[in-house]
C-alpha cells in the first residue's frame, strides 16, 4: 500500500533548463536532471508535460497542453547529469512540468518540479557548474 511506503524528502537532485549555442550561433535548450549526491540514483522515470494558455487569450480561454513524455535513466551517477530531452522556447510562457521519481540506495523518492510561465527567460539565468552552461535551477 502506497500509506506504507515512506516518502522521504528530494535532497540533491535539481532540474535545469539550460542553453547551448549550436553550429548556426542559435541557441538551443535542453532540460537536464542533475545528482549531487555522493550516491547513484537508479531506475530514474521523468514525467514531461506542459500546460497553460496562449499568452494573447482572455482567462481562461484557448488551453493549451503539450504531449506527455516519459523518460527513462537506468542509473545517474553520482555529481553526475542526464539530459532529459530538448526543449522549444515557443513553450516557454506554460508551465513546464517534470515528476521525477527514482531510487537511492533502496529507498524511493518522487518530486515534482514545475517552471511557471515566464521563468525560463534571460533575466533569470545563471551558471550551471555540472553542465558547463548558463540556465535556469530549480531544486
């Protein structure tokens, strides 16, 4: 029964969106999963979707929802990073969801992190030591 499993708290592991220029000096970003714990995280499943409205519609109007992907990590190594998939800034003004549940040493963990609409945007990036890039970090 899910009432027996303990759920401890997410420590360590962040979602990044972060971007890299490409051979035609355009910039493509990319939503990576980062460890920074001393130990592996194993049978990673993340959950992607996005959902909101179009930013010219009237509250409440005109929905809009991405498809939902899974991705799935066998192992992310410890202070290590995965790249979860790409993503396209016409989606930035949704909010960018991604649950991650994995294992670490035996015991389960799950978390979701969610970008509002707006966040992913210049004024809030930063460096993002693991991957060498700038971006946006949420813990």
């Amino acid at each position: 029964m899910k009432k027996d499993i303990p759920f401890l708290p997410v420590e360590g592991v962040q979602v990044a969106v972060a971007r890299e220029k490409n051979g035609a000096d355009a910039y493509e970003w990319r939503v990576f999963l980062i460890n920074r714990n001393d130990a592996p995280l194993t049978n990673v499943l993340v959950t992607a979707k996005g959902y909101g409205t179009q930013p010219e519609s009237l509250p409440g109007a005109d929905r809009q929802q991405t498809s939902t992907l899974r991705h799935f990590f066998a192992r992310i190594e410890p202070l290590g990073f995965a790249l979860v998939e790409l993503i396209d800034p016409a989606v930035f003004h949704l909010y960018s969801e991604y649950w991650v549940s994995y294992y670490r040493n035996e015991q389960v963990y799950d978390k979701k992190f969610i970008f509002v609409p707006g966040s992913i945007a210049e004024e809030n990036l930063m460096p993002i030591a693991p991957l060498g890039m700038e971006g946006v970090l949420h813990e």
